[in-house]
C-alpha cells in the first residue's frame, strides 16, 4: 500500500502526545484509512489504555524485534474500528532494547500494509526519541500555550530538521480562549511566529479528554461533538489535504457575559 | 471591552506579554549558545577596536541578539560622538 509514517512528538512529556496520536489514528480510520498506530514509548505503555485496549495485549514490539512472535500476531485490533491496529510498546523493557534500525524495519513492513502509521513518540531528545523518529517519513509536534512547552518544541523542529524531517507542523493543545482573552495566555499567532513552522491545528484544553481518557474511548468518537472531539476531526482532514479553516474557539456570549459580571 | 477599560486603569503587563518576551529571549540564547558574561566581554571588546576610530559614548552601547523569522542578528548600536579623523598612520602608532 506504501503509507506514510508520521511521528508525533514534543520535546516535553504532558502534552498531548499519546491523546494526539490515539485521537489523530482513529479518526483517521472513521475516513476508513488503514491505520496502525506505534507505541514508541517503551517501558512507559500508555496508548493502550488511551485507546482502551489494554486487556488484549499478548505481544509487544519488543517480542517483534526479538522475533518471539510475527509483526501481525503483536498487532492488536482496535474495539471499533476494524482497519485501525495497535503496536503496544514493552512495559518491562527500557530504550534500548528497540535500536534505531530496528524501528526503521518495522515501521516500513507497516508502511506495505497501511495508509498511515502514526508513532507515539515518548518525551525527552535521548535515544527513545531517537528511535521513535529513525523510521518516520513526517512529524508533527504538539505543544502547550507555555514557554517550556514551546522551548522544548523549538529544540525538537531543530533535531528533527538535522534528521531530515525539515518540515514538521504543529498542534497547539489545550488553549483556553478565556485565558488568551485576558492576556494570560499568549495567542496563537504568537507562537506561530515564534516557532516559525506550520500550524496542523489547535485543541482547547477540554474537560471531556479527561473523561474520554478515564473509558479509553478517544473524544474523536464523542457524538455530541465537543469542541475538542472537532478540532481533532478537523486536523484529521488536513492531514487528508483538505483545506479546513480552523475553528472559532471564542468563547460563548453567555460565557462572556458571566465573566464581565464576575460570575464566570 | 471592558477588559481594554480594566487594562487602562491598571499598568499591570498582560502575563502573556510577558510569557512571550521571556520565550524569545530563551530562544535566542538557546540556538546562539552565549552567554550574557560572554556578550559583555564581546561587547568591551568591540568597543575597544571601535574607539580606534571613532569617539563614541561607551556607556550607551547596547548589544542585542535579534530574531527575525529564521536568522538571528547581532544588532549594536554605537552612539558616536564625534567622528576623530585620524590618519591610517596615527593608528598603528597608537598601537
Ligand atoms: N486538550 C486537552 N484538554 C484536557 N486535558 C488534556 C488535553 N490534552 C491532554 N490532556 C490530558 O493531559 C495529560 C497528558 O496527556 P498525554 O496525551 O498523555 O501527554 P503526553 O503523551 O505528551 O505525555 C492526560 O491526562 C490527558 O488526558
Ligand atoms: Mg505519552
């Protein structure tokens, strides 16, 4: 099939990496893509409970590469969706027991069989990132509204850049409007400017990530259509080369109104 | 609106500001790898061979690293304060 690996990394841990990649992979498979999605965080297995499948992991990509088990047998079906597939990370291993060329084998054998394979990328520049970015074709970088956040994300787009991965874009995850309204939160324009790369998409900092995450159920899959669950959907048609413009994220006339009479 | 009015009553700096001013700073220094004691030396310096030629008023130079887009720019700015015409020859003597 010959897709595209992306790897969706940050520099800095908490924030947003592994909710991205479970949001981005599913809605991608809701287009009905082919998708499967790599935990590259290994010794910190987190993708699995976010995407809520946890209980059926037997193998992991260490048994792969170790040739315990076949690429196919380690790949675990999504509850939902049934082109989108799962490559759990070790739990009880560390970095070092995936090497580079390893992850660029495996990502390529995925890449036959899939439109996209997306790589939850652990935190941190050492060899786990190292690893996580050795057999991606593309990245995106997701960062929070703070000046930590983005240093780190800049430091990234530079390692990335030295990779070959010249051109990454960017999710800006958890704005609140509120907060950018009253000057407390710097704006997306300005982080933009500063860091100089594209803009993927922006997610509000939403509650309802936190109770989706609580059921492994990503927000995406949400009906009532959170304003998170679309500005996902929304990043996903972007990656599908549609031209979506991005979404009002002002806040409510009732919400405004509260706050103006100090009830918000 | 009425956020603007609260803003004009009080000369609070919005965070934000604040946060952005603090990030480019960080930036720069990041990807430049110098340090301010090692920009001051650079700055005596520079004020050394520049006063060879011109008199200028060393307590106003500033050196400052800026950012435009993707290039970084170190930007001095020298106020002179008159300009000495001294032949090639009265420098090396001073030497
Ligand atoms: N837009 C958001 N709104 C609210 N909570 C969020 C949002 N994005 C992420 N979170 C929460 O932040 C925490 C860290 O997210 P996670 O995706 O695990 O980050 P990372 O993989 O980068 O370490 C999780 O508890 C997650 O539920
Ligand atoms: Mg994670």
């Amino acid at each position: 099939m010959d897709g595209k690996a992306i790897v969706i990394t940050s520099g800095k841990g908490g924030v947003g990496k592994t909710t991205s990649t479970a949001n981005i992979g599913t809605g991608l498979a809701q287009l009905g893509k082919e998708v499967v999605l790599i935990d590259a965080d290994i010794g910190l297995r987190n993708l699995d409970v976010v995407m809520g499948l946890e209980n059926r992991i037997v193998y992991d990509i260490v048994d792969v590469v170790e040739e315990n088990c076949r690429l196919e047998q380690a790949l675990i079906k999504d509850k939902r969706y049934s082109s989108l597939s799962l490559l759990p990370a070790a739990q009880t291993r560390d970095k070092t027991a995936v090497s580079k060329e390893q992850m660029v084998e495996v990502c390529k054998r995925l890449k036959a069989e899939a439109d996209y394979v997306l790589i939850d990328c652990p935190a941190g520049i050492e060899q786990g990132f190292q690893n996580a970015i050795a057999g991606a074709d593309e990245a995106i970088i997701i960062t929070t509204p703070e000046v930590a956040a983005i240093r780190d994300a800049d430091r990234v787009i530079g390692m990335l850049q030295a990779e070959g991965l010249g051109e990454p874009e960017v999710i800006i995850n958890r704005i609140r409007m509120d907060m950018v309204n009253k000057g407390d939160m710097m704006d997306i324009e300005d982080m933009i400017e500063i860091l100089a790369i594209k803009l993927l998409g922006v997610v509000p900092d939403d509650q309802e990530i936190v109770i989706s995450t609580n059921k492994g159920e990503p927000i995406i899959l949400d009906d009532s259509n959170s304003q998170s669950a679309q500005a996902f959907k929304n990043i996903v048609h972007r990656l599908e080369g549609e031209k979506i413009p991005l979404m009002s994220l002002e806040e409510g006339f009732m919400e405004k109104f509260k706050r103006i009479l100090g009830l918000g | 609106m009425l956020d603007k009015l609260r803003k004009m009553f009080d000369d609070e700096v919005d965070s934000k500001d604040l946060a952005k001013e603090r990030l480019k700073l960080v930036l720069i220094h990041d990807k430049i790898n110098i340090s301010p004691e090692l920009l001051e030396e650079m700055k005596e310096e520079l004020l050394e061979v520049v006063s060879k030629y011109i008199e200028v008023e060393a307590n106003r130079l500033s050196i400052d690293l800026n950012q435009d887009d993707q290039s970084i720019a170190l930007v001095a700015n020298i106020p002179v304060k008159e300009l000495r015409r001294r032949s090639l020859e009265d420098v090396s003597e001073s030497d």
